[in-house]
C-alpha cells in the first residue's frame, strides 16, 4: 500500500485585496503536517503554483521553506515531489534542488531537450513503502510553457487544436520513455492546467495555455497512469474520470471561492485498486457572505454586521473576510466606497461587494448600468448570461470551449 498526499495551489506571498494571507498558510501547514503523520504518507505531490508570483518575496520564499523542512521533520521519510506552475518561475523554483534533495525533496521545473530528445529521466521519482521498497513513481511535470511543447508548427496539419495535440504529445513521449523503467508499478502523473470541464474561480485563475487555448481534455493524459494530480483549478473535483483530479487549493483565493471545501487528497493505491480521499482542511479565518443567501440593502449592512456578534478587538489577520451582496435598488455610483466606510466600525475585512443582476433583463446588466462598467465584467460570464437568456439554460463544457477558441480568435 502507498500513500500519496496530493495538493496544490498554495499561492504563498498572495494578498486579498491588499490583506497578507501569511497567517492562515502558516496554520494550514500546520495542519498538513498533522496529516501526513496521521496518514502515513509515503509522498506529498505539490502540483504547481506555490508561489503566487514569479519573484516571491523573501518572506514568502522563507515561509515556503520552513514550510518543507517542518513536513520532512514530521515524515522523515517521506518523499516529496514539487513541479512548477503557471505562477511559479520555473527555474527559480527549481535552483536549489540539490539541496533540497538531501531532505528527500524533489523539484521538477521545465521539459529540457538534447537535440531533439527530452530528457525524461528528470521527471521519474521513485516512491518507497514503509519497508524502504519501491512501490510506486511519480512523473513529474511542471505547466506546460510553449518551450515544454514539442513544435507546434509541426502539429498544424493534425485535426483540432496543434496546442492540445502538443500536449498530448508531451505525456505521450514521457510515458513511453520511461514506461520500461517503471517495472510494473503504478505511477502518479501530475499536470498544471486547466482541463476541460472543470470549475473555475472567478477572478483567480488565468487562462493559461499557450496559442490561446484554454483548456485540454482529460484524453490527454496517457491510460497507464493509475492517478493524474492536478493544480491549476481551486475548487477539489474530479473531471472525465475518478483517477483524474484537482486538489483544490488550501484557502480560498478568491471570493467566488467562498463555498468551496479546501483541502488535499490522499490517493492509496495497492496494485492496480487506486481509492481517492478528500481531507477538508478548516479555514483559519472565517469566509462570510453577508447575507447567507439573497441581497440585502446597503441600508442593511450595518446591521448584518453586528450581528455576528465579533470581538471588537481581533487582530487584523484574525479578522473575517466579507463578501457582500447588495441589491440593486437604491445604490448610489458610490456604493463601494460607503461599504468601506459602513465596514470601518466593525472588525470585518471587506474582500467583495456584488451587486445583483436583474432576471431577464440582460441589456440593462450589459448596457445600461452606470454603476458597473463593462470593463470590470468578465466576457464569460457576458456569454453565459447571453446563452441563458437565449436558450434557457446554462451552456455546457462544449458551448464554453468555443467561446474561448471565439475569443481567443478575436
């Protein structure tokens, strides 16, 4: 039996509209050292954007790295594989990997290639059992960069998109180079993108492949992997097939993702039987949506707010975050700035404040409301609410992907 912990998207250095999240990732390292000496955890798969900027801080950079030391401390034998994602520099990330590989700690950054060939090697990480034995490999791959792709001008002939057949030709050449090193052992795959069908944050996650495209199927991933770790998405899910999955990010990035469950996976795995696990992780601070459902007035909001009853003294990371629904009526241009000012009073940070739309009633959204400009709208949610409008229901995975081809185009 091996255990995988399987998590992502840390985005270490972020701030929520201007507020530090140091606290809150320091707590849930915290926790996920508890969990991988409750668990046993053979490997701890970190599958892409740690940081949430190129060039981190140096104190986000320390704090990560505490970070790592504290879990190979807790699990001292445990193995630990970190690919780059589309927020992480690559070779940044991957600078100091001989000496983070005296702790166990393996960093994959991008695909490298010698005349032609690439060099899978790098990627293959052998995963021991309790007995020291190895049972399992991960393969290890960062976000795909157009340098990570084999030539796109090459695959212009083929059918569809030459960025996704690329790749598919990316793990297709991997696995089938080091297929015959694996000995029979299952093997973790791991991705940094956005596949076709999953959940997005709104305001979080960049459309990220190259060539414009913006998401891949899951067919991409070669059968022979037992499971393929996500990053890229924030929201856990699972897309195409139970064995491919997103982690989900450790906080909410983004108020949209106030509803989500965060937390990592454990995948075990004994022979070919591969058995998934979301462990929630509870949240540091407090996510609120005021009010729990429908809008309220901005008349309204002060009331709201002492009503959750908070100590007047909480420190300032202690502190909720709020995300605010407001009905249309009555608001002032304004408004945003009076909900600061209605929010001063109270030990509250404000991250979000959303005004509701009007039901059928689509070109007053899209033209004719002063208060919001076009600008700050994202076309997406333009072309869902245009879809609805005309048809009657949401559009689907297939609809959303020419849209993006459209606007990509365009």
């Amino acid at each position: 039996m091996i255990r995988i912990l399987h998590t992502a998207d840390w985005h270490i250095g972020q701030t929520l509209r201007g507020f530090s999240r140091e606290h809150e990732h320091r707590r849930v390292f915290e926790r996920l050292e508890e969990i991988v000496v409750e668990r046993d955890v053979d490997a701890l798969v970190i599958a892409g954007d740690v940081f949430d900027s190129q060039n981190p801080s140096g104190e986000a950079q320390q704090l990560f790295y505490n970070a790592l030391v504290r879990l190979s401390r807790a699990q001292p034998r445990m193995a630990t594989v970190i690919v780059a994602g589309n927020h992480d520099a690559a070779g940044r990330l991957e600078a100091p990997r001989p000496l983070l590989e005296a702790f166990n700690i393996r960093v994959v950054g991008n695909v490298r290639r010698h005349d032609g060939r690439i060099e899978a090697a790098r990627h293959l990480v052998p995963i021991a059992d309790v007995s020291g034995a190895v049972a399992a490999h991960v393969l290890a791959v960062s976000y795909p960069t157009a340098a990570c792709l084999p030539n796109l001008t090459r695959l212009d002939g083929e059918a569809g998109s030459p960025v996704i057949a690329g790749v598919r030709s990316l793990y297709a050449e991997l696995v089938d180079k080091l297929l015959g090193q694996l000995d029979g052992l299952p093997f973790v795959l791991t991705g940094h993108l956005h596949v076709a069908g999953g959940i997005e944050s709104e305001g979080a996650e960049r459309r990220i492949l190259v060539g414009g495209q913006h998401a891949v199927p899951h067919g991409v991933f070669p059968s022979e992997a037992s499971y393929v770790a996500l990053g890229h998405l924030h929201k856990a899910q699972a897309i195409g097939r139970e064995t491919v999955r997103y982690s989900g990010s450790l906080i909410p990035l983004s108020a949209t993702e106030q509803p989500y469950a965060h937390g990592v996976t454990l995948v075990s795995m004994d022979g070919t039987q591969v058995v998934s696990e979301h462990i929630p992780i509870d949240r540091p601070v407090p996510f609120l949506r005021l009010p729990e459902a429908g809008d309220m007035r901005l008349t309204e909001l002060g009331d709201h707010l002492t009503a959750l009853g908070l100590p007047s003294d909480l420190a300032i990371h202690e502190r909720p975050f709020v995300q605010v629904r407001l009905a249309r009526e009555g608001l002032s241009p304004g408004f945003r700035e009076e909900v600061d000012r209605i929010a001063e009073s109270f030990p509250v940070r404000i991250v979000d404040a959303r005004v509701a739309t009007i039901p059928g009633a689509l070109h007053a959204v899209i033209l004719a409301d002063a208060m919001i400009r076009l600008a700050e709208r994202d076309p997406e949610d333009l072309f869902k609410l245009a879809f609805e409008r005309a048809f009657g229901v949401a559009p689907d995975a297939a609809h959303l992907d020419v849209f993006h081809r459209a606007r990509a185009e365009a």
